[in-house]
C-alpha cells in the first residue's frame, strides 16, 4: 500500500558471509491500535549454510531452518499526529509484536515456547532495545533427538517509528545433541558463537 514502511537496512555483506539468504519479504498489519494501524515491512532471512550442513548428514532426509533473522521496520496509518511518538505506544507495539513472533515460532512447528528472560541491547545506531529471549524445543522429526532452540525478539522505537528485531539459533550445538556431523563441521559450531553472530546482526540493522 502507498505509505507502507521502507524495508529495514540489513548488513548485507555480513549475512552473506556467514551464508545467510533472504527467503521473504513482506508487508502486513502487525497490529491495530485506537484509531490507528501499525503497518510492517519485513525482511527474513535463513541460514542455508546450516540448513545444507543438516540435509547432508541426513542424506537429504532432513531439510528445514535451524537458524533464522528477520527485520521489520514498522509505520503507522495515518501518520502519529504532532507531539505523538511511537515511543508513547512503545507498550502496546511490543505485545502485539511478541504475541506475533509466538504464533511464527508455532506456525514453524517448534513447540513447549518458553519465556527466559528480558535484558537490555543498545544497537549500532545507539538505540536501546528491549530484548526478549524465549526457549523453543525443534521436534528434528526423523532423528531421535530434539533441539532446544533460544528465540530471541528485540523492539527499538524511534520519534515516527519503531523496528522489530527477530533470530533464533541452537542452545547447545547441534552435532553435541543430535549426532549428526558434516564435513565442514557446520553442526558443531558452539552455541555461544552462533548467538554472537545473531547478536551481532541485530546490532547493525537500521
């Protein structure tokens, strides 16, 4: 629609090395506040070096993300009148886009969602962001093991608008779990390295 949010700026060049692929891009109706529509424009992304790693130790048998990112930008129709900010409706921005990311996580079939706990994230552009860790188990179906996964969503609010942040990534490495392995040991990657690099993608977008 005319007016919608302009597309998040991403590192591109960082997802691209590390072997992440935009997989969509969308733009819905996050929420609807009085008199007032939060519209978002999303960009999400999937980890295919993971993904390729797992197909391969399964001989293809398994293919589906471990790891993902996503950025929205959101905006408002009609426009917040003078003296309004997107901070003032910080709070019901939040609820809404958290009780949105539950429902994604289910819709990708991870169960038993968790809430861990709430911290503090100050991104490059020196917002603060409010961030959000949830556990999640993947069922891995075809395997005998499930894989505990940190789900993490970060919210920063601007004067005219505010930017959702989303990533999930294995809480123990995936081979340590599973047993499966790969030639390039992708699947054993640390769990502590695979949340710095999310973290770091967070950090950066704009």
């Amino acid at each position: 629609m005319p007016g919608d949010p302009a597309p998040p700026v991403v590192p591109e060049d960082d997802l691209a090395a590390t072997g992440w692929e935009l997989v969509e891009e969308s733009v819905e109706t996050m929420a609807q506040l009085p008199a007032m529509q939060v519209r978002g424009t999303t960009l999400e992304y999937d980890d295919l070096r993971m993904r390729s790693a797992l197909e391969a130790a399964t001989d293809g048998e398994l293919s589906h993300r471990i790891r993902f990112f996503a950025a929205t930008r959101l905006g408002f129709r009609p426009q917040l009148p003078v003296g309004v900010t997107a901070a003032m409706v910080g709070t019901q921005i939040r609820s809404a886009a958290t009780d949105k990311f539950i429902d994604r996580l289910e819709s990708h079939g991870l169960t038993d969602i968790d809430r861990q706990d709430s911290t503090r994230l100050r991104v490059n552009n020196g917002k603060r962001a409010r961030l959000k860790r949830f556990r999640a188990i993947d069922p891995f179906e075809g395997t005998e093991a499930t894989l505990p996964l940190d789900c993490l969503i970060a919210i920063w609010t601007d004067r005219k608008e505010a930017m959702i942040l989303t990533a999930g990534y294995p809480a123990v490495s995936v081979s340590e779990r599973t047993g499966l392995e790969d030639a390039d040991d992708v699947l054993s990657t640390p769990s502590e390295t695979l949340r710095e690099e999310v973290i770091s993608l967070l950090k950066a977008v704009e």
